[in-house]
C-alpha cells in the first residue's frame, strides 16, 4: 500500500471582531478624562492608597506581626538590632 502525502491541517483564519470599536472610544474617553482632571486623579489615587493603608494598619495593630521584633531568632529581630547600631552612629560592628 502506498502511503499518502502528509497534508499539515490548515489553520481556521482568525475573524475580526468589531468589538474593539466600543472599548477604543472608552479608551479615549477615559484618557482624555484623565488628562483633564490630572491632579484630581492622582489626588484621589494618593488618598485611597493612604486610606487602604491605615485600614491595613488598624487591622495589624492588634496582632502579634507587631511585636515580630522582639523574638530574639526572627529576621526582624536582627534588622531592628542592626539599626539601633546604625541609629547610634555605630557604623563598624560584628554582625
């Protein structure tokens, strides 16, 4: 029996979508919003970000991460060592 030539299977073409054409003008939209209101924008992403900070903090500030530096074999522990050193102005020291 003879074989056949191998045929590579042709590839199904990709179709374009026209559904790029409302997330372009929102795009544009957006960009140009943000390009009016820059100092709003950036003033509103500052205060959320120290807004999400304090909530973090809050939350952490009655858990035992806050008091990781004092167990004497933690890597807080040599880091908080390390610059009491360097806060007395002991820059040469065994570490």
């Amino acid at each position: 029996m003879a074989k056949k030539p191998s045929q590579k299977p042709k590839p199904n073409p990709v179709k374009k979508v026209k559904a790029s054409a409302p997330l372009r003008n929102w795009l544009t939209r957006a960009n140009e919003f943000i390009g009016k209101y820059s100092r709003w924008v950036a003033g509103f992403l500052f205060g959320l970000s120290l807004l999400l900070s304090a909530i973090y903090y809050l939350q952490a500030k009655d858990s035992a991460i806050m008091s990781y530096h004092r167990w004497t074999n933690s890597d807080m522990a040599f880091f908080d060592e390390w610059g009491q050193y360097l806060a007395k102005g002991e820059i040469w020291q065994d570490t």
